[in-house]
C-alpha cells in the first residue's frame, strides 16, 4: 500500500469516527490556521482535480482542413478517407499504414500508432493523383476476414 493511499484511508477512519466538524477544527489547530481558511483552502483543491481533461480531437479536424485547403480538387475523397481511417476500415492496422507508405516508396519514420501518422497519411494521399485517390475512395471496405485469417475464421466458426 502506497503512504498516499494510506494517508487517504487514515482520514477517511478519522472523517467516519469523529465526523467532519471536529476533525476540520483539529486540523486547523494543528497548521496554525482558522478552520474558515482551511475549508477554502480544502475547497480550492476539489476545484482543482474536477476540472476536466483537456480534448485532443481538435487538431485532427485542422490537420484536415488545412490539406483540404491546399487540395480543394480532392476534399470530397480526403474526408472519405478520413472518415474510413478514424473507423477503421482503411488501414486498420499500424502495419497496414506502413505497407501503404513503403507501397509509394515513403517513409513513415518511427511512429507508435495509428493515431500518429494520420498527418503524414493525409499528406500522402493529398499527393497521390486524383484518380487513385478516386480508386482508393471507392473502394469497397474490406470487412469480410479479420487480420488473424484462418484461425480466427476458425476460432468464430466462419464459413460453418
């Protein structure tokens, strides 16, 4: 058990047995403090641990926006794309973007995750022609065997 966790435990026997009044005013005596400042001090810490994490969604909308701007000819089949990236039925796999990336003899560099490299992905497809970007668009979603193959057709009783 970790000294924070036993510490909350500690407080939370002391808060149960004696109740809030009473273990506020002790505390209090002890820093050398008025119990008023020590609720609002006590206050200010629950502010700060509710507020909220911040989103990272946004700058994916920018990056795409952004390539869109530069490539208005190709925004319908980069948001398409887009679009089947986030849901994974283009690419599904980090594997798959790398094979996609060695197919147009670039570099994906060291990513760790799908997530990652859709700036560089969209980069690339927005340099690709616009009729191979038309093919890859209209492609139909290939949802039909997962990644495992035979085994997992097995192991879920596929073709049975």
């Amino acid at each position: 058990m970790t000294t924070a966790r036993f510490l909350e435990c500690e407080v939370a026997l002391l808060l149960a047995k004696y109740g809030r009044e009473p273990v506020l005013r002790m505390l209090a005596e002890k820093l050398v403090c008025t119990q008023t400042e020590l609720e609002a001090l006590l206050t200010d810490i629950e502010k700060k641990k509710a507020a909220p994490p911040r989103c990272r969604a946004a700058p994916t909308v920018d990056r795409l926006e952004t390539i869109i701007s530069q490539h208005p000819e190709k925004a319908s089949q980069l948001r398409v794309l887009n679009s089947r990236f986030q849901n994974r039925t283009f690419l599904p796999e980090l594997r798959d973007v790398r094979r996609f990336f060695g197919q147009h003899s670039r570099n994906l560099g060291h990513t760790k995750s799908r997530a990652e490299s859709l700036s560089k992905l969209l980069k690339l497809l927005a340099d690709l022609d616009l009729t191979e970007l038309d093919a890859l668009s209209n492609a139909r979603e290939s949802g039909e065997y997962s990644s495992l193959g035979i085994i997992s057709d097995e192991i879920l009783r596929r073709d049975r």
